[in-house]
C-alpha cells in the first residue's frame, strides 16, 4: 500500500520547500490545536519572521527533517520479540474523560515472592510499544528480575509523527491530557495486578523522555524514579515553534523534578540538544546542597561515557548524569531490532534498572 502524507502535513511540506516558515509553523500549530486558533503571538514568542537569518535557516532544517519523517515508505510494523513460554505481552486500553489509549502489558514468566515492580516505558516519536520493547530490551530484564512492564501507546490520530506532546500546555499538567491518560494506564495496573506501590516507576526516549519528566513531576508521589533518554526538561516550550527550538539549541526549562532521575544523552546528539539532558539535571538537582563525583569510563568495544553521580550528604544519589560520547539520538546499547538505538552502549535499560531499583517510596501512592 502507498503511503500518503495527511492533507495538512502535505500542505506544511510544500510551505517549507517554498521557504515559507511562518505559513508552515501556523499550519503545523494549527493541527496541533485540532484546527483552532494558536495562541496570541505574544504568548508564543518569535515568529520565523523576526527571527535572525541564522536562526531562521536552523528552523527551517528543522522542520524540513521534521516533515521528512512523514515520507518514509510505509512497511511491516516491527516484528514483536519472541516471548518466552508463560510470558504474557498483551494489549490492554485505558479510557477516561480525558480519552483512551492502548498499551501493551509484559507478564514475565518468572514467579516472584510477594508485590512485583512495574516500569512504565514511553516510547519516542514514530515508535509503537513492540518496536519500543524490542529495541531497549526492557522485557527480558523483566524475566531476570520479575518485574512488569507497561508500554503506553501514541497514536497518530493524537499526534502525526506518534510523539507525546510534551509541548503542549493541555499535555504538560496532572490530571490533564495525556499526563492524566498514562497516569490512569499505571494505576489500572496496580488496581489489576500485584504490584508493590513503592516500587512503580517511568522512563522514556526523546518525546517520551520528555513526557516522563512531566509525569515525574505531576504525579511524585505515584513514580519512585525516572528515566530521561535524550529528552527535555520541564517547561522547555509550549508550542510547536518553541519545541523545535528547544530541541535544536536548548533553552533550559521551568520548575522542578522532585523525584530520583538518570538521565542519558549523546554528545553529539543533532535531533534532541545535548544541554536539554543538562536542563533535566539541573531540574533534579534542585533540591538543595549535594555532592557531585564524575567517572569515566567505556563501554566493551564502543561509547566512552561520563557518569556524574549527586547524591545527598547521606551519599543517597539524588539523580545520575550519563553523558555519552560520540553518540547520537538513540537509546544506549539497544538492540538493532528496534529503531533509535545504538548497541554501542553503554547498557542504559541495565542502568536504568539498577538505578530504579536503589529507590523505593517512603510514602507511596
């Protein structure tokens, strides 16, 4: 089957082949809104316009790339990983006021004394739970350990590209929009399933990293730890201008993660800014006086890494900083089997892990 571009979408191609930025930013805008009216320009900040030629030249790459990922040939969904015999990874949907999305639950087959842990993954633009599972192995750490794992899923009927719409306002608040949506998918499943409340946690790449550090953020007291991969910061923007933006050059963000972090980016990252991994830090570290340690070292035969560790004055890490060197914008020692990732390593799903299971709620949810 051909695949075709949305009416809109195509529309937004022809502007930005035209060179017409502002006319494409509007429309793009305008999808984003369901058709309404963006906001007042003064709320939005610069127009392609008014911004300076360079800046307007990035913007328009920006959004030539953004547009480019639309036309990729339609081919075969990803082939789920095998799952092992008493393994269940099934597909489930949650509904509220709010809407509904699927998700895909993983039941490993290894039994567990007691509650289990559950890891919520948030995939990046253009991925689905399968692809997502596939690519950062997260299932089979869960039949290592026994934990379960849910892989919410974006559809393109929210989003075109299937990113979480961390740039949106509506998207960025509890109990609203999608934050509201996955918070209702993880606690349907400690409602359905043993799952200990002290140990519920969330990680995500890109778009989704950035959606876990808004539901960091929003729901404290539900999520023990998260996991930032090539993602941004709170409040890094509120529309689709700002968002390319912020992915391009950073910009820093507002408020506070008050939650454990590990955060990893690439240094050569060219999609989502290096200094957005160095936002989410600064965010999770906003907590008072600690103590920082850096240590180097190297993944067997591939990335170099930094791993900057701040911890309290009890030696508690409060948040973990990988910084991977000559890596792009992919997930760390993920499988080839899935997109977005770069096997190179380091292992950050093992990381991620080991980082999440040295935090528990002391006041769960």
């Amino acid at each position: 089957m051909n695949f075709q571009l949305p009416p809109d979408m195509a529309e937004a191609t022809r502007l930005t082949r035209a060179g017409k930025l502002t006319e494409a930013t509007n429309l793009l805008q305008r999808m984003l809104h369901g058709g309404a009216s963006p906001d007042p320009a003064p709320e939005r900040g610069p127009t392609p316009d008014s911004m300076p030629p360079k800046a307007r030249t990035g913007l328009g790459e920006t959004l030539r790339r953004l547009i480019a990922k639309t036309k990729m040939p339609g081919g075969p969904a990803p082939t789920p990983a095998p799952v092992p015999e008493g393994a269940i990874f099934a597909t489930a949907t949650f509904a509220s006021a709010a809407g509904s999305r699927d998700y895909k639950l993983y039941t490993p087959a290894k039994a567990v004394d007691g509650q289990r842990a559950l890891v919520v993954m948030l995939h990046g633009c253009t991925q689905s739970p399968d692809d997502f599972a596939a690519g950062t192995r997260m299932n089979a750490l869960a039949e290592e350990h026994g934990f379960l794992v849910v892989y919410p899923a974006q559809p393109s009927s929210a989003n075109a590209q299937k990113c979480w719409n961390w740039f949106s306002p509506a998207d960025q608040r509890r109990d609203q929009g999608e934050p509201s949506l996955i918070a209702g998918i993880t606690r349907q499943i400690l409602r359905d399933h043993p799952i200990d409340p002290a140990r519920v946690y969330i990680a995500g790449l890109s778009a989704g990293g950035a959606a876990a550090a808004i539901m960091g953020a929003a729901y404290s007291e539900l999520y023990a730890a998260v996991g930032v991969h090539s993602g941004l910061p709170l409040g890094a923007a509120r529309d689709i201008p700002s968002a390319l933006s912020a992915m391009r050059q950073g910009g820093g963000g507002q408020g506070s993660l008050p939650v454990p972090t590990i955060v990893f980016h690439g240094d050569t990252d060219s999609t989502v800014h290096p200094s957005n991994g160095e936002a989410v830090v600064a965010q999770a570290t906003a907590v008072g006086d600690l103590i920082s340690t850096v240590k180097r070292g190297q993944a067997d035969g591939g990335h170099a890494f930094s791993r900057t560790v701040h911890a309290d004055a009890s030696g508690r890490p409060v948040c973990e900083h990988w910084t991977i060197h000559g890596a792009g914008h992919a997930w760390a020692g993920g499988s080839s089997s899935g997109s977005y990732t770069d096997p190179r390593g380091p292992d950050a799903t093992r990381e991620m892990l080991r980082f999440f299971f040295d935090h528990g709620q002391t006041q769960p949810a």
